[in-house]
C-alpha cells in the first residue's frame, strides 16, 4: 500500500501530495472508449482527454482549472451500430465519474453501462461500462509531546442509495469498486462487488487490515462503510503519507454510485497538531466538494439509457 503510494508521489509534478482521477466510458461491440482524466499516468500529467470512435458520440465535463488540491472527470458514451440485415439497429451507452479533492480529504467515484445480449437471453456478451479511479495522496508531519500518541481515524464511504442498482441481474452484469486508506505502515482495504457469484447482490468482500493499533467497523455494506482506526507514532514527531483511493468499474446493467464521497477524518489527542505539504489537507468541510454527477443524466446514461436495445446477432467468439 505505502509502497505504491510512495511511488505514486515520486511520479506527482508537485512532490509530497497529488490528486489524480480518471472517468472511462467504453461500449464494447464497438470497441470504443472516452477518457477524461487528471494526472492518469497513461494520458500525462495534467488535464487530458482521450477516445472516440466509428458509430460512437460522447462527452464529459472536467475541471479543466488546473488546481493541483482538487479534480472531477466525468464522461458518458452512446454508440449505434446501423441496420445490417438480417440484424437490426444495435445501440448501448455507458457513463463515468471521478471526484478527489486534498481540501476535504475526499474521493468519490460513480459508473454505469447498459446490458446487451449477443447469442441470446442472458448471455450478456456486451454491453457499456464505466470505469474510474480517485485518489488523494499527502505528506503529514505530526507533532505532539514525548511518549506514545494515539490517534483515532474514521473513513466512511457513503452510498447514494444503496450504492448499487442492477437492472439486468444475468450473463457478465456487475461491478467492482475498491476502497483502500493508507497511513503510514497502516492500511485498509476492502471490495464491494457484485456479480453471478453473488447472486447479482452487492456483497463485502476481501477486507483486510494491517498496522493499526485497533480497528473496529461501525457500519459494514455496500451502501455504508465506517472504518475506525488507531494510529500509533511514538517520539514528539513524525512523518507519514497519507494515501485514499476509490476504484473499480459496473456496467452491463449494473450501476453503482459513490459520488457522495469516501473522507477520512482525524481525532487528535489534546496537545497532537499536524501539517501537510500540500498546505491544504482536510482544511474545508466537505461543502466545498466538486459537483455531484447528473445522476439523472449521467448515470441514467447506461442504465435508463436502454432505449433502443434489441439483440445484435455475431458468431460466438
């Protein structure tokens, strides 16, 4: 975990802290993507945009500001394949996005595809995704008396809704979103998915923990989590990075949404202070977050966007 961060830092334009978020919306028969994206190592450092293709239109919104704290991307793609007889019309959608921001110590991702059927009922060959990424990273100095100092940290990750809303529970429908806290030599990480092995049912799993003096959940599903940690440093300072990290994708009838953002949040002992090299960590409340998605547009995109879906036959691969 500190071990990819670190090197995550050594790749920021700005040493000791970084934002980076990146929105995918992709349709599969067509084999097109739109990427829009801040600090997304296969675009470059900055605001980039990418994708587009035969039958497809897309677009986004990105904070094209250039405000090294925070960032938010977000894409959505339609594609439609003409008449080709004997197949009909094919079309599929998909949509996108990705907020983090240093001031409120906040990531939040969202995405959403419709669902397709190549071969038959339930196949689910095809269909649109959306894939994203956010993450805030920082350098904190911590100062207190001599001794031992305990510090208690909360992460919470609250869904919109439940999180999750799948409208065709079969063939390759799901999703994956990936929830990971760094500080120092501690770490969290924990997976929501859901797919034919959980019954279409958004489901924890693969958690897990190391370096914390004592942990407890106060909240555990997919649609609240509530992480309670304590970190130990022990001498009047100490340096660490920080590191907070949304990730995954859904689509193919399945959409998720964790706009609302994941934060982490400190209970320093009286006497305990800390800074960062950003200057800026968890300096604001998070009414200073970046827009929310057009939920009713953006993620409607792939699941109320089934509009035109019929069957488009192909030879199996």
């Amino acid at each position: 975990m500190l071990v990819a961060m670190a090197a995550t830092l050594a790749n920021s334009a700005r040493a000791g802290y970084l934002v980076t978020t990146f929105a995918t919306s992709s349709v599969e028969f067509v084999n097109s993507a739109i990427t829009y994206g801040y600090n997304y190592s296969a675009l470059g450092t900055g605001f980039h945009t990418s994708g587009g293709g035969q039958y497809t239109t897309g677009s986004g919104t990105t904070d094209t500001a250039g405000n090294a704290f925070s960032s938010f991307d977000q894409t959505s793609v339609n594609a439609t394949i003409p008449p080709n007889p004997p197949d009909p019309q094919t079309s599929g959608s998909a949509s996108a996005y990705a907020t983090a921001n240093l001031y409120t110590g906040s990531v939040g991702v969202a995405g959403s595809g419709m669902y397709l059927d190549y071969h038959g009922p339930s196949s689910g060959q095809a269909g649109g995704t959306g894939q994203f990424f956010a993450q805030i990273a920082d350098t904190l100095h911590f100062t207190g008396g001599p001794g031992i100092h305990d510090i208690p940290v909360t992460f919470t990750m609250d869904a919109v809704g439940s999180g999750w809303n799948v409208t065709t529970p079969a063939g390759d429908s799901g999703g994956l979103v990936t929830a990971t806290l760094g500080l120092g030599g501690a770490s969290f990480t924990e997976q929501i998915l859901d797919n034919n092995t959980t019954s279409y049912i958004p489901a924890v799993q693969n958690q897990s923990e190391s370096g914390w003096q004592s942990f407890t959940f106060s909240s555990n599903t997919a649609g609240l989590l509530v992480f309670n940690g304590v970190y130990r440093f022990t001498g009047s300072q100490a340096t660490v990075g920080i590191a907070e990290t949304l990730s995954g994708r859904c689509g193919l009838g399945t959409a998720c949404d964790y706009s609302q953002t994941a934060s982490v949040a400190f209970n320093l002992p009286s006497g305990t202070t800390f800074t960062s090299d950003s200057g800026v960590f968890l300096s604001q409340s998070g009414s200073g977050q970046a827009p929310e998605p057009a939920s009713a547009g953006l993620l409607a995109a792939g699941i109320a966007g089934l509009m035109l879906v019929q069957r488009y036959r192909k030879c199996p691969r």
